[in-house]
C-alpha cells in the first residue's frame, strides 16, 4: 500500500478544501459527467419554480419498515 496523497474524490463526491479549515463538497463534475454519458450534455440549465404558499408539514403516518419496501 502506498500513500498517494491528499484525496481530492470519494464516492463521487469532490472536495475543496479552503484556507480558512473549511470543506466544501461538490458533485457537479459527476453530474457533468452523467449528463454525457446519456447525450444531454448540451442541455441548458433551468430554475424549479416553487409556491411559498405551500406549507411543509411532517408525516404524522405511522412508519413502515423500510427494508420491506426498499
């Protein structure tokens, strides 16, 4: 085994360390490379519209196994 240095990739995510200690994590690079492996790498990006007026509220169901259902 060998040290190859600092790790700049896991699992698809990257990342970037700043001066400051901070990590940030990215995974544009995979979605960039996801995008070409389909043929949609010359798509135009476009914003998600979203209604403020829609309130989030918490599941009040009772929870199901999430093996049996995965």
């Amino acid at each position: 085994m060998k040290d190859l240095g600092e790790v700049d990739v896991i699992l698809n995510i990257k990342l970037l360390r700043e001066g400051n200690g901070r990590i940030t994590l990215l995974q544009s690079h995979y979605v960039k490379k996801v995008l070409s492996r389909f043929g949609f790498s010359d798509c135009k990006p476009i914003s998600t519209p979203y209604d403020f007026s829609v309130l989030l509220r918490k599941k009040k169901r009772i929870a199901r196994d999430q093996l049996r259902f995965s």
